[in-house]
C-alpha cells in the first residue's frame, strides 16, 4: 500500500476534517465563494499537517449566534429594529426559518444584518432561494432580500479581513518557525504577505531569515 503521508488532502479528507458535505465543499471552490481561501489553504496541506491545527484557527466564517443548524430559537424582539412577528410572544419559541421569511419579506437592511448575525449569511440565503418563489410578491421581493443579504455579506467580510489584520502576529510566527515549505506556501495563499513577514521577524536571527527567505519562495511561485 502507497504510504501517502504528506500527500494534500482530497477533497473527501476536507470535507471529512470539516464534517459538511461534499457538495458544500464543492461550492467553496468557486472563486466568488467567501470560503474559497479556506479551500485553497487546506488543499495544499497534508492531512497530517491539517490535524494538528486548531479547528478554530480554520473557522473565517463569522461567528454566529446560533449554529447554522438550528431549527427552532427562543424569540427576543429586541433583536429586531421593528417588530414583524408581533403575532408571536417575546420568550416564545419559534422556527428560524419563519424568522428569515417574516423579515426578509419585508427587506430592511437594519433588521437583515441583524439576521445575519444571528443566523449566518448562507442560511439566509438558503432560506430565501427556497421560499421566495411561491407568488408574484414573493418573485418581486427575492432580488431585494438577497441584494440586501450580498450587502451584509460584504459587511461582514470586511469584518473578517480587518481581524485577519488583527491576527496573533506572536502566534504566527511560532506556527512560522516549525512550518514545513508547503505549509508557509498555503499560509502565504491566505494571509497577507506584510502580515507573514512581520510574524517572520518576531523570530530570533538566523530563523528569521531563513523563514523570510521561504516566504519569499512562496511569493514567487504565486507570482
């Protein structure tokens, strides 16, 4: 049997790693997919080199308030800029998708951030694809609730590029000084290069040098 220790992951190891659907993964491949670096990051990594880093540190999607999962959600109105679901109590428990399909009919920016937040950006999404094509008020509606939601998403990918500007620049340059070739050329793939070498500096001399000059390598295969 071919020992492929040090191989990069297929896409079925990925998806096995991250417990979500090959078809999910398949639609990270796209390259307007906001989870395209991610994909591109772990397929240039082995699956050993995959295991032994912190789930979190792979996690760019925003955080949530509830799992992307969830089906049923305990209503606080106070969440919501007005109130749409007033034939529904405060406290009560309510399905997430009568939620996003209350609010989303009647889009408003405010309150579709909100929803955002609470639920994620492709629930909504998943959400409005499915329900939104029952009559002609629903077909007028669709574009504005998912122009609305294309907004929010920008939003918040802006929020996660300004964090990764934030990262734990002591932190990555530990991850640096034992990284393998391959593994710098993935970080490369996904953070910014100014980033990467400022982590290579916090190093102690000859190690940062001989980190910088293997970013430098990965910057000019990129090129």
């Amino acid at each position: 049997m071919v020992d492929k220790k040090g191989d990069m992951m297929t896409d079925f190891e990925i998806a096995k790693m991250l417990e979500i659907p090959l078809k999910t993964l398949a639609d990270w491949k796209g390259k307007k997919s906001k989870r395209n670096k991610l994909y591109v990051f772990l397929s240039k990594m082995s699956l050993d080199e995959a295991q032994k880093i912190d789930r979190r540190e792979l996690e760019i999607e925003q955080n949530t308030k509830f799992s992307p999962n969830a089906k049923w959600v305990k209503l606080d109105k106070s969440w919501f800029f007005t109130d749409l679901l007033w034939s529904s109590g405060n406290g009560q428990r309510i399905a997430v998708d009568t939620i996003i399909v209350v609010y989303m009919s009647n889009p408003d920016q405010r309150n579709t951030d909100v929803l955002i937040d609470l639920f994620g950006v492709e629930r909504l999404e998943k959400v409005v694809n499915k329900h939104f094509d029952f009559d002609d008020f629903s077909k007028r509606t669709k574009p504005v609730a998912l122009a609305q939601i294309r907004y929010g998403r920008k939003k918040v990918f802006r929020k996660s590029s300004e964090a990764d500007l934030k990262i734990d620049i002591d932190k990555l340059a530990k991850v640096l000084k034992r990284a393998t070739q391959k593994r710098i050329d993935a970080i490369v793939s996904r953070v910014d290069k100014d980033i990467v070498l400022e982590a290579a500096e916090k190093n102690e001399f000859p190690e940062s040098f001989i980190i910088e000059d293997k970013v430098m390598y990965s910057l000019r295969k990129m090129a």
